[in-house]
C-alpha cells in the first residue's frame, strides 16, 4: 500500500503526519488498481471538531461513495458527532471496504454506526398497533379508575351506616373548617366572576330583544337561566378547580408524607376521617356558593339592563319573581348539591391513588380537575333531560 498524502490543503503530499497529533484529518491516496483510499487520523469528537467541522464536512462530500476503501485505524477517539459527520458523508449505510482499529475501540466504533443505522429505520409516524396499544391502554386506565371508584362508593356507603350508628365518630371540626375554606373563602372570587358573566350576558341579551321590541323579557332570560343553569354550573367550576384541586393535592401529600399509611396502621378509616366530611362539607356549602354566585350574576345583569335598556332597578327586582317560578330555585339547589358531593368524591378518588412521588401529586391534581368539571357538565346534562319541564312557564 503506497503512504497515504496529507489532507489536500498541504502542498506537499509525501509529508507524514504527526500521530501524536490530536486534530482530525482526513487523507486520501490511491492504492491498488487506483482504488481511492481514504485514511481517517486523530480525534474525531465534537471538542476536536468544533473549529474544523465545515471544512471535514466539505472534504469528507468530495469523497465518492462507491469504490473507496476508508481506513479508520488511526482514530484515537470517536463520539456520535464524529461518527455522524462519517455516516452522512457514506450515504447513511456503512461502506463494503471498511478497516476498523483494533479491539476493543473497534466493538465501540461499530455500536456507535449501527445505533444510526437502527434510527434510520424508525418510521416518521408510529405505526398503527402502536396506536391501537395506546388506546387499548386508555380504556385499561379507564376501568381501573371505574373499578377503583365503585370500591371507593361501596366503602363511603358502608362508612355512612356506621356513621349513623355510631355518630360520636363524625368529624364535626372537619366539616366546619372544609365548609369555610370552600365556601366562606370562595365568596370573592365568585362573586366577581358572577358580576362579569351576568353583565356580558345581559348585554348580549338585551342587544338582541332590543331588535323585536321585548326589551323586559331580559328578566325572564336572566332569571330562569340563571338560577337553572348558569348559577349552578358556574359555581361548581370554579369550586372544583378551587376547592377540588385543593383536596385532591391535601390527599396526595398525606400519601407522599405516608400520614394515610400511618392513618392504616392506627386503624382509622380514610373514608371516615378524610372523604366523608369532605363530601359532606361540599354538599352543604356548593348549594350556598350558588345562591351567592347567581345574586352576583343578577346584580351584574340589572346593572347592564339599566345601562343598556334604562330599565329600572326596582322594576327589575320586583318583576324577577314573577317572571321566573320559585322551581327553578329548588332545581339549583338540589343540583348544586349533588355538584358537590360529585367534586368531593372525584377529588378524594384522584388523590388517594397519587402515588408516593411529585410527579404523581401534579398529575394526579390536574386530572381530578378536569375530571370534576366533566363529571359536572355531565350530570348538568342529566338534570337538564330529566327536569327539563319543571319551573318552565307555558
């Protein structure tokens, strides 16, 4: 085999290179029958390249990529940015005449090649069983989170019974101090929200039956589907990302902190010590937080109807309950109330099965929010079909 020259920008081919020397280089001479032969040298790393890549890349492209014998020998080391800049400069397919160094870089050379070998094969998209496992392992999570509830339901039934035998064990404290905290502290918020969703809906309202002339009908809109509706639902949301993420993250740090493995170990029942008062709690403030949050959305509504229609405070207070049947109060209530025991309950389902990690914790809190607020939409829908007459004027 004839020496091999310098790299093509030395003018004097026959000088040998420096092996101690740790540049990367890349020589070319003609061996047998005229065959090129390409002969890499020193490091071939992101360190060692970073000065010289765009020069290595634009001699490494003037290389032909068929019937050149590349000697890899000389290479002291060999990284993936290295071993990259060679596998696009090859075709991204290994050449037939290749001469590696001596074991054991030799073993650690070819992993590096056939690790861009197997990237290459990787389809763009996924394939389709990989998508049909995907929703295979939705609908597994799926029932283990049916499973899991219908246990936890079974257990706050059997908790209840013995609650009503034995009522020294109620956590009347608990109670009271969930009821503040979700009702008493979620007074403000609500209360702004009410006032701006009840002046844009009144707005809006109004623009619209200003056009047929029926500008007191305004009242009967804002009233009915406030107190059905709008109040209900507006207020269960904001509890069940206020309220509901706050139990759900209190639940999941007493298992990161193990209070419920010691809570097990004292024998005290988690549904009776932690579910059931906060259940209880919510089902009693919700329908509270509702009545207050449907006042806002109304004094906001007669605010916008005086703007917008002149309309009269007085006339509006006086006609609202005879515009809008006292059913439609009753309905609220009731469905306020099962909002909260529904919110309680998803937030006490997603936080006992948070695992003992923060991950988990943030996880496991926004899935019970957005999981409560569907379950409420959900309900809503219930109560919209099966009372959809009741408190509704002919």
């Amino acid at each position: 085999m004839d020496a091999p020259l310098e790299p093509r920008d030395v003018a004097d081919p026959s000088d040998p290179s420096d092996p101690s020397d740790p540049s990367p280089r890349l020589l070319r001479s003609t061996g047998e029958g005229g065959r090129l032969q390409a002969r890499l040298e020193g490091d071939w790393t992101l360190l060692a390249l970073r000065e010289r890549v765009e020069a290595l890349r634009g001699e490494l492209g003037d290389v032909p990529t068929a019937n050149v014998a590349w000697d890899l020998s000389a290479v002291r080391r060999l990284d993936p940015t290295g071993a990259l800049l060679l596998w696009q400069a090859w075709g991204r397919r290994q050449p037939e005449d290749l001469r590696w160094p001596p074991a054991p870089m030799a073993d650690m050379f070819q992993a590096l090649f056939a690790r861009l070998g197997s990237k290459q094969g990787k389809p763009a998209k996924p394939p389709r069983r990989q998508n049909v496992r995907q929703f295979g392992q939705g609908l597994l999570n799926l029932a283990s989170h049916l499973l899991d509830a219908t246990a936890l339901l079974g257990q706050v039934t059997r908790d209840l019974g013995t609650l009503i035998r034995h009522p020294d064990l109620i956590a009347w404290k608990d109670i009271s101090a969930h009821i503040y905290r979700s009702g008493a502290q979620a007074l403000g918020i609500t209360a702004l929200v009410g006032v701006l969703v009840g002046i844009t809906l009144s707005y809006l309202t109004a623009k619209q039956l200003q056009s047929y002339g029926a500008d007191i009908y305004v009242i009967n809109i804002l009233g009915i589907s406030v107190w059905r509706e709008l109040g209900p639902l507006l207020a269960a949301i904001l509890v069940a990302g206020r309220s509901g993420s706050a139990m759900t993250a209190q639940l999941g740090v007493m298992r990161v902190t193990q209070e419920l493995d010691a809570l097990s170990v004292m024998g005290i029942s988690h549904t009776i010590r932690l579910v059931v008062p906060k259940m209880v709690a919510l089902a009693l403030s919700l329908p509270l937080v509702m009545t207050w949050t449907s006042s806002m959305v109304l004094l906001g509504g007669m605010l916008a109807a005086r703007a917008t229609l002149g309309l009269d405070y007085i006339q509006f207070l006086q006609g609202l309950p005879a515009a809008v049947p006292v059913a439609n109060l009753w309905l609220g209530l009731a469905k306020s109330a099962v909002f909260g025991l529904m919110i309680a309950f998803v937030a006490c389902h997603f936080g006992l099965r948070i695992k003992p990690n923060s991950e988990s914790l943030g996880t496991g809190t926004t899935d019970s929010v957005v999981s409560a607020i569907t379950v409420v939409i959900i309900v809503d829908a219930i109560f919209a079909v099966m009372f959809s007459d009741l408190g509704i004027k002919g």
